[in-house]
C-alpha cells in the first residue's frame, strides 16, 4: 500500500523563496553581463580596410616613368601601405602605371590619394582608382 503526504506551505512562504530565487538570478545575469562586457573592451577593434587599383597615366610617352612610380609610392600617410604595380600600354607608346595600396577607410580615403598624387604636375595627367 502506497501512502502519499501532503504538505502545505503556507503562500507567504512560497512567494518569499521565489524572491530570493528572482534575486539569485538577477545577481547572476549581472555578473554575467559585467564579465561578457569586460572580454569585449579586452578585444581589439576591427579595422576596416579597402584594397584600392590607382592607374596613374602620365602626360606623355616621353615621361619617366620610373621617376613618375617613385613621386607616387612617396605618398605617405598613417593606414596607407602601397603593394604591386605594372605598367600597362594605352596606346601611341603610352603606357600608365596600374598601382596597388591597402588603406584604412578611417584613415585615407580616395579623394586624399588623388589629390596628393596629382601634386606631382610634371609627371601625372589623370589618377583614376578603383576600390576593391
């Protein structure tokens, strides 16, 4: 024979046992929050970059384009690093040089190369770039 016992609680005793359970859990989802925020300030921001394709064309056949290459990859600033880079035949003899940089979109922009590229008047007619 199977004998069952009931025991009542009184409904104060009840509500008072899930307070300190609401509570419990309240603390632990604030400590929680507190340690998830700490590892995410430890963790360095993304930094967004753009590859970008600069053709460079010259004013003639005659310019130097060595020279011209060497005017262009003197362009410094911070979050701009320069890579590869071809000349390409436009025709007449002319060729323009196709220049590969990696830039931080924060930092530099398009505009900026452009503008100081074009500064160096005696070697570049036109900068054309190309984001990637």
């Amino acid at each position: 024979m199977h004998v069952s016992t009931v025991v009542k609680i009184p409904l104060d005793e009840a509500s008072a046992d899930d307070e300190e359970e609401d509570e419990e859990a309240e603390r632990l989802k604030e400590q929680r929050l507190k340690e998830y925020a700490e590892k995410k300030a430890k963790k360095p921001a993304l930094i967004a970059k753009s590859s970008i394709l600069l053709d460079v064309k010259p004013w003639d056949d005659e310019t130097d384009m060595a020279k011209l290459e060497e005017c262009v990859r003197s362009v410094v600033a911070d979050g701009l690093l320069w890579g590869q880079s071809k000349l390409v035949p436009v025709g007449y003899g002319i060729r323009k040089l196709q220049i590969q940089c990696v830039v931080e979109d924060d930092k530099v922009g398009t505009d900026l190369l452009e503008e100081e590229i074009t500064k160096f008047e005696d070697y570049v007619s036109t900068v054309i770039p190309f984001k990637k």
